[in-house]
C-alpha cells in the first residue's frame, strides 16, 4: 500500500486561499449579516471572532441544466422497470416542494453558518476605514512588577528547576570526584593487560589486580548520579516596568429623543474608537455614563438599551465625568479619552454650565470627540462650537447622520495632528 505525504510548507492552511475568495464573493452578504452581530456584540469583546450565517441560496454555484420539454436520453443504472422504447410519465405538476423544518435556536436549516478569525472581523470592520494617527502625549505610566530570570539558584521551586544545569553540574561532580579512581584504574588494566600475555605470569598477582580492578570500580559506582548539590533553579526577581493605560468615558443622552436607531449609530462609533485604544495601550477602562435630567454610571447594557422620558442637561453627566476622574483615575497614571454622542438636544440655560465645566475637563484629558447624531446644528452643536475653538487639539466635534458617516468622522476625529 501506498502513502502520499504532504511535505509542502503550511500545510494545515492549505484552504486559506479558497476561504478568502468565498469571503470577497460573498462579502455583500456578509456585511449584512455582520451589521446585525454588531448590536449583540459587547464593546469590550474583542479577543474573538465573530459567527456569521448568510442564506444558502446566496452561496449556490452557477450550473447548466436542461430547461423543460424537449427529449433527452438518459442511461439509469440498475433498470428492473423500464425498456427501451418506453415514454417516462411526467411529474405532476404544481405540487408545492417541501420545505426545511426551522432551527429551535433562531436560525433555519437553509441558513449556512460559518465562524470568522478576529483578523477576518477586524478587517471586515475597519475595510473602508484608515485608522487613525494619533499623536499620543506621553504622560506618566503605572510602574507594574513583572518577572524577570536572573540566572540560577541551588534553591527553588521545584517547578522552576533547569534540568540542562542540573544535568550540567552532575557531570561535572562526578568527573571530579572519580577521576583519579578512573586513572587508576585504567592503569591497573593496563598492567593486567600486560601481565596476561607473558607465558609464565603468576596468577597470585593476576588475582591481586583483578580484586584492585573491582574494587576500584565499586567505589566509581558508589558516587551518587545526582545529587541535592547538583541541583539548578531558574531565579526570577520581579523588576518593575512602565505599563500604559488609558481610560474611556462614553456619554450618551437617552432621553425620549434618542431612540434605538440612533443608540446603534452611536454603539457602532464607540466601538470603534475602544478597538482603536486598545491597540494603543496596554490597559483600557471603558466606564459608561447615561444622563437625561439627571447623570449615572450604569453598565454597558443598560447604556445602550435603557430609555428614558423627560428633558436633557448635558451638564449632569459633564460633572460625574469630572468627579469619576477625580476618584479614580488620577491624570498623572492615566490617559483620558471622553466621547459624547447626543442628539443636540439640551436645556436651553444649560449650555453656560457645561461651557464652564469644559473649562475644567479638558485639561485632564487626552481628546475629548463629540459626535452629533443629526442633520442640523442644534442647540449643544453652537454651544461647543467656542469649546472647539479655543481647545482645537484635544476636542473636536462631528455630525453622523447614517452608518456611512462613522468610518469618515472617525477619521476626520483622530486624524494625524501636526506637531
């Protein structure tokens, strides 16, 4: 019996070519179907991919066949029925076919689902987008301890030993503890060597050096193979590092205004700008503030589908914002990002306040981004537009009015900043 052998390089990849052409010829369909993950998918979930199913009619390969009418010769192996010459009746027509039975979990058998690599979502993500260059101040960083090896140790753990070392140093105790023994007893061999080839050698003497040779190689034997000094550990001292963090505060309204349409726009923007931090540094905090009258720090779900009747004041979640930062993340450790996405709407004496509490803010942060989910200026749009003009390179403010403005206005948010 034969076997083949696949000796190329990559061999468990050998379907990677096939899978990226089945993505760019379904992509349309896949982007559909990756809009609709996107609203059940968390923020902070990143570290995997992402399953998607598309409808088995789309992936169908184009085929020939024969259209009805006409005669056609066909050959059907294993006839016990028919002859030739005989006429085949035609199926009755206008039966209805019959269809798949549905999925108890949501998704029906004419569904093809298939699973994506977080590279494959990431790109599918941001493939019309050029992420941005965003010059990073260089603040001060939490100083973490991180182990490093610095060399060997006669004592440790035992799961930290170095069995080469230890190897290592029991060769070498036992070569210096036998090699004179093991001198001595090559020249007694010798000496034996040479006393068997006389013709008259006296056997007491034969005998004599025979029991010196096995004594000799008895107290070669009796040196241990390993001992408790021969043993090495890898030591490891902790040696502190600087470690980058960063924080990022979303505020939304949800107020009666904001509805869900306009809360997937703005879930689509933060998680884009959260995909972008976490790239940057080495630890990101995401804290979530909604705020329609009055400010609180909820979680990530109620943040995003939580409504809520009555007015908007702006100014509440500014200031909670602002008390956040003073409690727990201290601007000398932490980089401090705030997006807002609202609607415009605020109350009307409002707009002074969170003027005077901008003021205040924006020191302490790294970019402040304000994203306006609506066609026209409203009433928070002009009340920023002074904030912008004052503090042009850590805040900056754009309007997004459909799914085809995130990628461009966030861009346009953390372009390249000219030193």
């Amino acid at each position: 019996m034969g076997f083949l052998i696949d000796r190329r390089q990559q061999g468990k990849h050998k379907s990677a070519v096939n899978r990226q052409r089945f993505l760019k010829r379904h992509k349309a369909q896949i982007r559909r179907s990756l809009e609709e993950r996107l609203r059940q998918r968390s923020i902070t979930d990143t570290d995997k991919g992402e399953s998607i199913n598309i409808s088995s009619k789309d992936t169908h390969e184009p085929r020939f066949h024969h259209g009805p009418g006409g005669r056609q010769m066909r050959i059907f192996p294993g006839n016990h029925e028919f002859t030739a010459g005989d006429r085949l009746p035609r199926p009755q027509g206008g039966a209805g076919g019959s269809g798949q039975e549905a999925s108890d979990s949501g998704e029906g058998t004419d569904d093809f689902v298939f699973e994506i690599s977080q590279q494959e979502f990431l790109e599918l993500l941001f493939e019309d987008l050029e992420l941005p260059n965003l010059i990073r101040k260089q603040l001060s960083v939490d100083r973490e301890l991180k182990p490093r090896r610095a060399g060997f140790s006669s004592s440790g753990n035992p799961s930290n030993i170095s069995v080469i070392r230890s190897m290592r140093s029991a060769t070498a105790r036992r070569i210096a503890m036998s090699a004179g023994k093991r001198k001595e007893l090559r020249a007694l061999q010798e000496e034996l060597k040479e006393l068997v080839t006389r013709p008259d050698f006296p056997q007491s003497l034969a005998d004599e050096l025979e029991e010196k040779i096995a004594h000799l190689r008895e107290r070669i034997n009796r040196v241990p193979f390993l001992d408790d000094i021969d043993l090495r550990y890898h030591q490891q001292i902790l040696e502190p590092v600087p470690c980058s963090k960063a924080v990022m505060f979303c505020i939304m309204d949800v107020s009666g205004s904001m509805d869900q349409a306009t809360k997937d726009l703005a879930k689509r923007f933060f998680i884009l700008l959260y995909l972008f931090l976490d790239r940057h540094y080495e630890k990101t905090d995401i804290v979530f503030i909604r705020h329609h009258t009055i400010a609180s720090e909820v979680g990530e779900h109620d943040f995003f589908y939580s409504r809520e009747s009555g007015g908007t004041v702006v100014s509440s979640a500014l200031t909670l914002t602002e008390e956040v930062i003073n409690k727990r993340y201290p601007t000398n450790e932490w980089n401090i990002y705030v997006a807002q996405a609202s609607d415009g709407d605020n109350w009307p004496d409002d707009s002074a306040r969170c003027l005077q509490i901008l003021k205040q803010l924006l020191p302490k942060l790294q970019y402040f981004a304000y994203v306006e989910i609506a066609q026209r200026d409203n009433v928070l749009w002009r009340s920023y537009r002074a904030v912008e003009a004052e503090h042009g390179d850590t805040f900056a403010m754009e309007h997004i009015t459909s799914a085809a403005d995130i990628y461009p206005v966030l861009r346009a948010l953390f372009r390249k900043q000219e030193s």
